[in-house]
C-alpha cells in the first residue's frame, strides 16, 4: 500500500493512472480544493480510490492516512508558485512529517520528486528550499529515490500559463534580462512512469535522478514559439534583472494586477536542464516531443 501525496495536480494524475493500470494498492492525502466545484476529489473517489482531505503538513493526519502503508509518494508542490504560500513549510516541512511518519509507521520506501535547478547556491526560494528537502531524504536513512524533472508539461504547461501576460501583452514581449536561460519540457506521463517503475526497483535505491524531454528551448524561444502559434506579431523587449525584484517592479507597470511572482521570475532566471537525461538512459523511455504538442496546448488559452 502506498500513500501518495499531491495527487490531485498534473503530474499527480498520471502517477494515478498507471498505479492503477499495475493494479498497486495506494490510498491519497490532499487538502482538496477551496473550489469544491472545480475539485476533483469526487471524480477520484468514484473510481474507488480511497482519498483522505488533510493537509500534509497535519503530521497527526498523516500518520492516520499512513496505516498500513508500506511506502510514501511526494509530489506536494505548488508550480508556478503562488504569491503568499510558504515553501519553506510546502516543500521542507511536508518532506520532515514524511519522515516522521515514516519512522513512526515503520515505512521504509520514499519516493520525492524534486525539481531541475535545485540548489543550495540559488537565490531563488523554491529551488533553495526543494534542494533543503532533497537534503533531508538523501539523510533519512531510509529507502529512497528522488526525481528531479524539468518543467512537467501535458495537455497543459503551466509554466507556459504563468508566461501567458508576457506572451499575450500586445505591444511587444517582455522577456526576463537576456532570455538565455534554459529549460527541457517533460511530458508528466514520462515522469509518472519512472516514478511507478522505480517502486519495485531496488537499484533505484539511494539514487536521484534528473528527467527531462529531447529538445532544450531558451525562456526567449519558448515565448516566441507560442507568440507566433497564438499569431501574435510585434516587437521584443528584454528588461533588465539584476533582480527579480527589480524586473518585476518593472513590468506590473503595464501588466495585469498580481500576473507575475518574484519566485517565478526567480526561477526563469535559472536553468532547468541537464546532460545526464535519466528518462532514457536508465528508464529507456523515448521523450515525448513538446513542440508536437505546443498548438493543443495552447488552444486552451487562444
């Protein structure tokens, strides 16, 4: 039996499916959503998956959706972060209630996913406090296995969905300093298969792997691939960020209210790719191909 956390978000659902298409026993732990009409909490349950709505920094309610379990999947994360959630509490104090139940229920298999870019040096919170977690599983002692993909795309992208004001802003595109930096889209059913292969899989053990897709695009080629697609014409403009602050102080002159957070542009200023690609060197799993999958994607907000 297992106990998944976060499961309710995109990658969640295809962790959800293929547990169920390996017929794996697991039970979920999510705080649901203040919308119970957008929740998909009903939906899940109706297929006779057991689903307990508690916060997973609720040690005590934890330990009780715990019973039983053999192992703990975390995929708690808030992507792009969302302004006033703490992700010291969302990423570092979820992963030490982990461990604490962990002990407590004698669980000895950890599964956590991470994120690319993580890092003690980043300046930037969400990365800084997914490496603090990472951290504290590479400690525990128990049976571990981290995943660390670059930005999760599926019949969404919502990295794509926090660039949208950028994209869409009419007179011309801003773009954070130079629009260098990097990323490596990776589809969340490539994801959710290592992550339900690796369970069974001793040599998973005490390893993190990095997981990304084939093509590496530049924050400015991302943009521009989807300003194009949406048929949106028009000029370039790059604003300085000696820091994220700055930059954003910058562009909430003429974008919409509350459109953009510090920890985003933070975070677009980092790279999120790698040369160690462990979706096909060790899972053989061939890349699904984002470009391919760019128009769909973006029919949702045209």
């Amino acid at each position: 039996m297992m106990l998944l956390l976060g499961g309710t978000g995109l990658l969640g659902g295809y962790v959800v499916r293929r547990l169920r298409e390996e017929r794996m026993p697991f039970r979920m732990l999510t705080r649901g959503s203040r919308d119970w009409k957008a929740s998909s909490v009903h939906g899940i349950r109706q297929k006779g998956i057991e689903v307990i709505i508690a916060d997973a920094l609720d040690e005590e309610k934890m330990e009780e959706a715990a019973e039983e379990c053999t192992g703990i999947i975390n995929l708690v994360g808030n992507m792009p972060p969302a302004p006033g959630i703490n992700l010291n509490d969302l990423h570092v104090g979820v992963v030490q209630n982990i461990l604490s139940v962990a002990k407590k229920r004698k669980i000895q298999r950890i599964i956590q996913v991470s994120c690319l870019g993580a890092s003690d040096m980043s300046d930037c919170d969400y990365l800084s406090s997914k490496h603090d977690a990472e951290e504290l599983i590479r400690k525990s002692g128990f049976y571990w296995t981290i995943f660390r993909p670059s930005y999760i795309f599926a019949d969404r992208f919502p990295l794509l969905d926090a660039l949208m004001p950028l994209i869409k802003f009419r007179l011309f595109m801003p773009v954070i300093g130079d629009g260098h930096n990097s990323v490596q889209p990776v589809h969340a059913m490539d994801v959710a298969e290592c992550i339900v292969t690796s369970i069974y899989d001793k040599d998973t053990v005490g390893q993190a792997f990095d997981l990304a897709g084939e093509d590496v695009y530049s924050i400015f080629e991302l943009m521009s691939m989807a300003r194009k697609e949406l048929g949106i014409g028009g000029a370039t403009m790059n604003v300085p960020s000696p820091t994220a602050a700055k930059a954003a102080t910058a562009l909430t002159k003429f974008l919409p209210k509350n459109s953009l957070s510090i920890e985003l542009l933070e975070m677009l200023m980092s790279n999120s790719t790698t040369e160690e690609n462990a979706l096909d060197s060790y899972f053989n799993i061939e890349p699904a191909k984002f470009k391919t999958r760019l128009p769909k994607i973006l029919d949702a907000v045209r």
